[in-house]
C-alpha cells in the first residue's frame, strides 16, 4: 500500500482543493490581494511611498541675504590681483544671485565691473552674469 501526502489547509484559505505548499503561499497571496482592504492599504502605501521618495530628492530653495561684505574675502584677490583664496570662491558662489543688484549699485560698480573682480570670478569658476 502506497503513503499519500496530506496537506493541511489553513483555516483563513476560503474552501478550495487542498494544494501543495508553495502552491498554497500563490492562492493565499492573491485570497489577500482580492480582499479590497489590502488593496486600499497597498495603494495607500504605494503612494506614500513615491512621495516621500519625491520629497527626499527635491532641491531646497537656498535664500541668499545679499550683502557686499559677505564678499570681503575676495577683497585682497579683487584690489590686489593676488589668487583668490577658497573662501572667496565660496563666497563668490554663494552670492552669485546678488551680482546684478551690486552692479546697478553706484557704489560698488566699480569693484563689480573691474578686470580684477571678472579675473577673480573666472579663476572660481563663477560666471559674471549679463544684467
């Protein structure tokens, strides 16, 4: 006489042909699926989801406080011709936004607009932009 397999059928299963196991992780995935519960819940999900990812990866809008003395570092560079030191070309970078509004201003045209200060923004890598 030959042994049959018994395979036990977990009771949240609805009444189905009794199904191997790896069989029966299949029907149970899509018993649940079909549940609309676990369908709002996974749609719920899904889309919490994309937006946290689209919110974690948004570029932040940086506000520049435009002030010409945030731009002394690059005062030696600019009056002297020496090289630029790093924190002047950061600096440069940093107030990059607010070179249109020094260069309308009366009195600091003059350092804005020299060869000294468009040398200096060259060497930084910071383009003079055209107001």
């Amino acid at each position: 006489m030959r042994a049959s397999k018994v395979y036990i059928r977990p009771s949240s299963l609805p009444l189905s042909p009794i199904l191997p196991s790896s069989s029966l992780l299949i029907a149970n995935f899509f018993h649940l699926w079909s549940s609309a519960n676990m369908k709002s819940a996974l749609l719920f999900f899904f889309f919490f989801f994309i937006t946290a990812l689209l919110l974690c990866r948004a570029p932040t809008a940086v506000s520049v406080t435009c002030n010409p003395m945030e731009l002394s570092p690059c005062a030696k560079a600019i009056l002297s011709a020496a090289p630029p030191t790093t924190a002047c070309c950061a600096k440069l970078k940093e107030q990059k936004p607010c070179f249109c509004q020094y260069m309308k201003n009366p009195k600091l045209q003059g350092y804005i607009n020299s060869k000294n200060s468009k040398k200096v923004a060259g060497t930084c890598g910071v383009p003079m932009p055209k107001c």
